[in-house]
C-alpha cells in the first residue's frame, strides 16, 4: 500500500511545520477507545482500515487517507469498524514551553 504524502516521514515533516508529533498505531478490528479526552490538539490520519471517530454530537466514517483534527478538550470514541487492522498515524501539538 502507498502511503499518503508518500509515507510517513513525509507526513511527520509535514505534521512537524504544524507544530504535531506523528507516530504509528495498530488498532486490531473491534477496538474501541472510549471518551478520551486531551488538553492539546490531536491528529489522525488513516493509513489503512476504515474507523468511525464519535465527537460532539457527530460521527466521523474515516477511510484510507482521510485526516482529522480533534481540538483540545474534545471527548472523543474512536472504533475499528472493519475486519481488518487498522494503521493510524497519529500526533499531538506540542506544547510550546515558553510562556
């Protein structure tokens, strides 16, 4: 399979200039994350399966390739509703230690 942006680091060096971290996750069918909860901005980006993200009163079907921003204090569910694995690239906004 051909990842998006031509594959991970180029996604990671993409996500980076956005201020994100990026790493892979595997999630076997019939996972669920339920109501979690971050105080940063988090990104996900489908690399493979098909997940269904439930947030705010919606629900997101994700397939191959697509991406999504889940803002900071979002509670979100997030399901493997395929047969198969799926691979995530996932990333959180750095915290910038300044203040």
């Amino acid at each position: 399979m051909q990842e998006p942006m031509n594959g991970k680091d180029a996604v990671k060096e993409h996500w980076a200039k956005q201020g994100f971290t990026c790493d892979v996750w595997i999630d076997p069918p019939g996972q669920v994350w339920h109501d979690f909860l971050h105080d940063v901005d988090e990104k996900v980006l489908l690399l493979d399966g098909e997940c269904q993200v439930d947030m705010v009163g919606r629900t997101v079907l994700m397939q191959t390739g697509d991406e999504l921003l889940i803002p900071a204090g979002t509670r979100h569910t997030v399901r493997n509703c395929g047969d198969r694995p799926a691979r995530w690239l996932h990333g959180y906004r750095a915290v910038s230690a300044a203040s």
